[in-house]
C-alpha cells in the first residue's frame, strides 16, 4: 500500500475517523510490511493489538471443562424430571401390593389365625413314651462324653494350682 | 438446542469474552471462572437464544456485568499476572524479540493505566473489530461517549508513544 496513503489513514485513526475497514487495512499493513521509521509507534501499537487478540486465548481444557459441567447439570436436571414418574409408580406398586394381600385375607380369613397344628406320629401312646425316652437318653450321653473332656481340664488345673503353692 | 450445537454457534466467542473479562478483573483464572458461568448461564437459556438479536453481544453484556460483580465484592484476586504471554511471530532476532517483547509489555502497562472506560472501548473497537454500536449496547454508554472514550484513549496512547520513541524506545521493532 502507497505510504502516503497510510499516513493519511493513521491520521484519521489518531483523530477517531477511520471506519472498521480503514482499521482493518491498518491492521493488515503493519502486521504484514515493514513500517517506515516515522510509523514505528503506529507499527508497535498494531503489532501489540494482534499478539493481544492471538495470544490471549482459551484452550480445549475450557472446552473441557465446561462441556462436564454442562453434562453434569444435564444428568441432574434429568433425575429431577424423572424423580416425579418414580414417586407415582412406588405409590402405584404399594396400592397394587396392598390390595393383593388385602384380598387374599379378606378371602381365606382363618389361615393366618388359625393355630399351628401338630400331627401325631403314633398311634400307641406306650410306643411312643418309649421312643421319646430313647432319644433323651441319646441326647444325656452325648452331653456326659462333653462333660469328661472337663474333667481332664479340672485335673490340669488343680495340678497347676499345686505348682504355685509349692514353689515360692 | 443439543450441546453438539451450543458448542458450533455459542462456543467459538469463548476468547473474546476471555480477553474482555480480563480487561476488567486481570487475571487469568477469575477471567475464566467469569466465562464458564457466561456459558452456563447460556446454555440455561439456549431455547431463548435465539430471541436476541446478538448472541455474542448478550454474552458481552453478562461477561460485564459479572466481572462488575467479582470487582465489586472484593474477592477477587488482582495478581497482576498479564505482564507476560505476548509472543511475536515475527522473524527476529532473539535480541530484538526480547526487545519487542519489553516494548508490548510497555503498552500493556499503558493501557493499563487508562480509565476503565476509555480501556473497554479500544479493547471492543481495536482489538475485537467492534462498530460503535455494538460497542455502545455491549458497555450500556451512549454512542457520543463511546466515540469520546475512544478519542481520548487514542490520543493518550499517541502521546505516550511519541514519548517512547524519542527516547528511543522501540525503534528496533
């Protein structure tokens, strides 16, 4: 671009008349060409607008960042919507849950008060006294060859109590 | 509006909404707190996006508003952090680099001390290409003061740079 006619457009820059496109061909020019040395303010002026809008920037790790939270807002924002149907089909299985069961006693009202029956095993009273007797007497051994494993501790412990009181 | 979608049409704003928030809180972790909760709050309101004759320029006003909002209940952390990440493209030698760098950092610095106002203003318009009018509803200022703020800006840059360069600061770049 002819220098006289950028002289002219830094001129109306200075004074605040120069349009968007006449600031543009200033940006243009000093980014690109070397400026002559009475340019040289206007030429660092330029250069520090474009390393300020180049180097100044956001990176992924913002895009990142954010497009997480969104995401996380998102998911929440879902559960609340969905939270409501939820509530509704609890309640809708608890009225079904409870109609059943009142039904089924409204329609077999004795099972449950009803007490536990106990079936007979033998007819002959005397039979069974004897069976009842024979497993009592199984259960009293078994619990005697217990007892006999505690004897074998009493005499250990006697013999110790010895050992203390005969040695000082 | 499906999130495939926010991301294509809402998302791609996300610098200018960061360069904007940093302007007022300088920062970089506040400045991206203040655009998360831009974008969030969008997304809340995806179905009504299209309602607003400007996307961006809502999120504009509501990156504003908020970074207001963290000036203003005084728990934000100010640490003055901006000074670096301006790098140059262009082919140079390291010693002129460094140079270039120390002479961005000085205008940085010069920005910096403008009004908030004035700084908003040639943020909007010389940096993000912004027209007056979108200016004026994005900073809720009338059109003349945009235009004034501007000027002023301007005007106090050109001096500042004129006083550089005669002391021969950034001849090299």
């Amino acid at each position: 671009m002819e220098s006289v006619k950028i002289r002219e457009l830094v001129e109306k820059y200075w004074e605040g008349d120069t349009t968007l496109e006449e600031e543009e061909q200033l940006r243009v020019y000093f980014n690109k060409e070397e400026a002559p040395a009475d340019l040289k303010k206007e030429a660092v002026l330029f250069r520090y607008y474009q390393s300020h809008t180049q180097f100044r920037t956001l990176d992924e790790r913002f895009d990142n960042t954010l497009t997480q939270r969104i995401e996380r807002k998102e998911a929440k924002q879902r559960w609340l919507t969905f939270q409501p149907v939820l509530r509704i089909a609890a309640a809708i299985v608890l009225v079904v849950l409870a109609t059943v069961l009142f039904k089924a006693e409204w329609n077999n009202p004795a099972t449950e008060t009803s007490p536990v029956a106990v079936e007979d095993t033998y007819e002959d009273p005397r039979l069974a006294y004897e069976q009842t007797k024979e497993a009592l007497l199984l259960v009293s051994s078994l619990m005697n060859e217990g007892t006999q494993h505690m004897v074998n501790l009493e005499n250990f412990s006697e013999a110790q109590e010895t050992v203390k009181t005969q040695i000082p | 509006m499906v999130l495939e979608e926010f991301k294509t049409r809402v998302l791609p704003v996300k610098n200018k909404l960061y360069r904007f928030a940093l302007r007022f809180l300088n920062n970089e972790d506040e400045a991206q707190d203040v655009v998360q909760e831009v974008f969030i709050r969008a997304w809340d309101r995806r179905e009504e996006l299209h309602l607003y004759r400007s996307v961006e320029a809502w999120c504009m006003q509501v990156t504003r508003n908020l970074s207001l909002n963290r000036l203003k209940s005084g728990h934000y952390r100010n640490t003055q952090e901006l000074a670096a990440g301006h790098e140059v493209q262009h082919a140079q030698s390291p010693y002129e680099q460094t140079e270039t760098q120390d002479v961005l950092q000085m205008i940085d610095q010069l920005l910096q001390r403008l009004p908030q106002a004035q700084q908003q203003v040639l943020q909007l318009r010389d940096m993000e290409g912004y027209a007056y009018q979108e200016i004026s509803e994005t900073l809720e200022m009338p059109l003349a003061q945009v235009k004034v703020n501007l000027f002023r800006a301007r005007k106090t840059l050109r001096e500042q740079l004129t006083k550089m360069n005669a002391y021969g600061i950034g001849q090299n770049s």
